[in-house]
C-alpha cells in the first residue's frame, strides 16, 4: 500500500540526481540550458513521454481482468513515481521561462502534481486491501462514505485537469517543433 511512502523517496532520489546532471550542465555551458538544446529536449521528451504513461498505464490496469498484470497498488506507486519525476524534468525542460502556452501547460502540470498530493492523502484514508482494493466495514461507514464522496469528487477534478495537459502539450510540441525545430 502507498503508507510507506517508498515512491515518494525513490521519486525524490531520483530528482536529486537529475538535478546533480542539470547543475553539472548548466556549469559546463556556463549558463541554463535551453528548451531547444539538445539536452534541454532530451529532457522534455522523457518527462513528456513519464507524464504519458503516469497518465494512461495505471488506467489500464485499473480496468483491466488481467491479474498476471501486477497489483494495482504496485501500478499506483509507478503512477506517482512516473508522475513526480516526469513533472520534474519536464519543469527542468522549461529553461525557466514560461511565456504563453507553453507556461499554461507548466502551470497545468504544477496544479495536477499539487491535485495528485491531495489525491493521494485522500486514497489513505480508505481502508484497502494489499492490491489496493477497498475493505467494508473497517471504518464507521459514515466515515467511509464521506471519504468515498471525497474521493469520486475529486477524480471529477483531476481527469479533465489532466486532458486539458495533455491537449495543451500536444498543441505546445506541435508549434516548438515547428518554430523551433524544423524552421532553423
Ligand atoms: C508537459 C510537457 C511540456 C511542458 C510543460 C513544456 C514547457 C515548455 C516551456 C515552459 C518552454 C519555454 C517556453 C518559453 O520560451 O517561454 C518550452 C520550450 C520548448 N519546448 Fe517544451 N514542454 C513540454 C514538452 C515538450 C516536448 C515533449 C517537446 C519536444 C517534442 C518540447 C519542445 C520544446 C521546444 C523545442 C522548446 C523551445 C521553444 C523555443 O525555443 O521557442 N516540449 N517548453
Ligand atoms: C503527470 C502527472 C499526473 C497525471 C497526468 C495523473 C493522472 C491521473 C489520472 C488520469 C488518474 C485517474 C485514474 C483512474 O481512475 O483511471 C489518476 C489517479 C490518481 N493519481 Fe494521478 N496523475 C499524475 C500525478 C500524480 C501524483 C504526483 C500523485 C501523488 C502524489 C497522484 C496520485 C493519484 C491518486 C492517489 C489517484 C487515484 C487512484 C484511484 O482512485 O484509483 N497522481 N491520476
């Protein structure tokens, strides 16, 4: 289950480290690196493609009838792994710049990582089972109910804050590429 909070210190590990490779470049360029250079790209299309799968794999698995496909609970803490770290080299990606579109999908990705937080606290308070599944009757169901209610308000929150990312990140890699890619 998510109580030991094993993703979040792997997702800050590996943010240290990224920001040890980020530090080493911006000193051997002797200055920030630009979204278009080549790492600067490099790391917006891995955070991109991160964001993606934190997006559409627990999803799936959520759906799915496969049980050979792993614990749900497991999918979640790839989820917020994933989405912590691609969050973050995508933030790295902006070279601190956040003009137009570009900056709207920065600001939508800040607001589901922060949405993402809530989230996760709420799931908590809900008693499960080890795959992550609920568990009747541990709570006083008027608790479990309230806590229920939060939970689907919130999914009615965050999923259109996510399709709306994804649209505008399209729209965003579409006009860079085009601009300042393939134009130069
Ligand atoms: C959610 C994901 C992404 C976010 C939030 C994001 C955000 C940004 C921001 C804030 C900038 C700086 C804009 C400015 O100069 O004011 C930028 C630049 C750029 N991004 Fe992204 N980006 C993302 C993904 C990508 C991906 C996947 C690609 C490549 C396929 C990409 C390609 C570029 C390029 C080429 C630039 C430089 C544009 C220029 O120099 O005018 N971005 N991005
Ligand atoms: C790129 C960032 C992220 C995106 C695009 C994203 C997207 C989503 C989507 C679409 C769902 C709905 C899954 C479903 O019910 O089918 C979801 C659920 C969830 N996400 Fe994220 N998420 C992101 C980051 C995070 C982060 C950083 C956290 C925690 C710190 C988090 C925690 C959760 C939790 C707890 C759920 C509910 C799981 C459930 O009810 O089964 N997410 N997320």
């Amino acid at each position: 289950m998510l109580r030991d909070n094993k993703e979040l210190w792997s997702a800050l590990v590996f943010c240290i480290l990224i920001t040890g490779v980020y530090g080493a470049v911006v000193v051997s360029n002797q200055g920030i690196p630009a979204a278009s250079d080549f790492f600067g790209h490099t790391l917006g299309i891995i955070g991109f493609v991160l964001m993606l799968m934190t997006e559409t794999l627990y999803s799936l698995r959520k759906r799915s009838r496969l049980a050979s496909w792993g614990r749900l609970s497991s999918w979640l803490k790839f989820h917020i792994f994933m989405g912590l770290t691609g969050s973050y080299m995508v933030l790295l990606h902006t070279s601190w710049k956040f003009n137009g579109l570009a900056g709207a999908t920065t600001l939508l990705t800040i607001i589901i990582v922060c949405s993402g937080f809530i989230g996760r606290y709420i799931y908590t308070r809900i008693p499960r089972t080890m795959d992550g599944l609920e568990i009747e009757g541990t709570l006083s169901q008027e608790a479990l109910k309230r806590a229920r209610q939060l939970m689907s308000l919130w999914h009615t929150i965050h999923i259109p804050i996510g399709i709306a990312l994804f649209i505008s990140a399209f729209v965003h890699m579409g006009a860079a590429l085009y601009y300042a890619t393939f134009l130069k």
